[in-house]
C-alpha cells in the first residue's frame, strides 16, 4: 500500500514537472510558426517592387488651382500627374495647361506638351513646345515657359515668334509681369525683337 502510494506520488510530482515543459514547448512552436507566416505575408512586394510602385503613382486629370500675393488667379490641368523621381516635391505632367486670370480682367492661357508644377517652391515650368494666348490678341509659341505661383510672372526663353495685335513678332525672350510703378501689368520683349507690322490686323485684338 505504501509502495503504491509512494509510487503514485512520484508521477504527480513528475507530471508536474513534465507537462509544463510540454506546454510550453508546444507554445514555444506555435509562436515561431505564427512568426513565420506573418513574415510571408507582411510583405506582399519585393523591396524592388516597392519602389517600382512608388515611381508609378499617377493621377488622371489633376487639376490644381492658386492665387499670386498680386492677385492672379492660376489653375493647371492635365492629362496626368506623378511624383518627379529625381526632385521631392515636384509633379511632372503630360499636356499640361495653365490659365492666369489677372486682376484686371485680361486672361492668359499656355498649353504645353509637358511640364511640372512644384507648390514648395512656388514655381512651374511647361516645355515640349508652348503656345501662348493672351485675351488681348496674341499668338505665340515658344519651346520654354517658366511661371511662378506666389505673384503674376511668366517667363519665355530661347525664342519666340507668333502673332501681336499688331503683325507678326519675333523675339529672344518674353516677359509677362506686373508693372512696377502702378497696377497694370506688361508684356515685355526682349532680346532682337522683330515686328513686321500689318495694318490689317489692327482691331483684331480681343
């Protein structure tokens, strides 16, 4: 009876000992397993996938709008518009358009093949070939355009040719700013300046 007892109290005190080793072995093994898939799965993409994904965030027909310390309303649409790779910050887009309302009533459109607008520091530039509206009667295209966001500035170099309300005109460079000394705002060519004058364009200015 005591050879029982005995025997019996050794296995409890054993199975005290054995069963938690074995729970927590069994713990142990279902955590690193659950570690595992976790691991699988958190990361659907390769660190080069990642990025490929990063470079091709796109929007389709993004549209923004703003208005210079003068006054000038400016607002940019486009066929698309992603993240520049090379400058944070910077949106490049296809057929890219910017309209400027001045204050004083007179509206200016560029259309372009591409361009960028970059809000942080309060710029945009359009290439690929531009062409300049103006409502009061000019024509024009240029390959490059710089425009500001934070006041009324436009700004064609590398050569400009198209039609004035009064003839054709060919210059260097074309400046677009508000005057210095009043409110007005000018349109200012530089840089050999030709203009073949035609009396018959004379009232076609809108």
């Amino acid at each position: 009876m005591f050879a029982y007892d005995n025997a019996y109290s050794r296995f409890v005190a054993w199975m005290k000992i054995v069963l938690p080793l074995m729970a927590l072995a069994i713990l142990s093994t279902l955590f690193l397993v659950s570690k595992t898939r976790d691991g699988s799965t958190s990361l659907p993409y390769s660190a080069v996938e990642l990025d490929e994904l990063a470079r091709q965030q796109r929007l389709t027909r993004p549209r923004y709008s703003g208005l210079t310390q003068d006054g000038t309303a400016i607002s940019f649409l486009a066929d698309d518009a992603r993240p520049d790779p090379e400058i944070s910050g910077r949106f490049v887009s296809q057929r890219l358009t910017a309209q400027l309302n001045l204050p004083t009533g007179a509206e200016i459109l560029l259309i372009a093949g591409s361009g960028f607008v970059d809000p942080g520091k309060a710029m945009s530039g359009l290439d690929g070939g531009v062409a300049i509206e103006t409502s009061t009667g000019y024509m024009l295209r240029t390959d490059v355009v710089e425009n500001a966001l934070d006041q009324t500035r436009v700004v064609a170099r590398g050569g400009i040719v198209g039609v004035a309300p009064m003839g054709q005109i060919s210059a260097g460079q074309m400046e677009i700013t508000r005057h210095a000394i009043d409110t007005g705002y000018v349109m200012l060519f530089t840089g050999g300046v030709k203009l073949v004058y035609d009396p018959e364009s004379q009232g076609d200015a809108r």
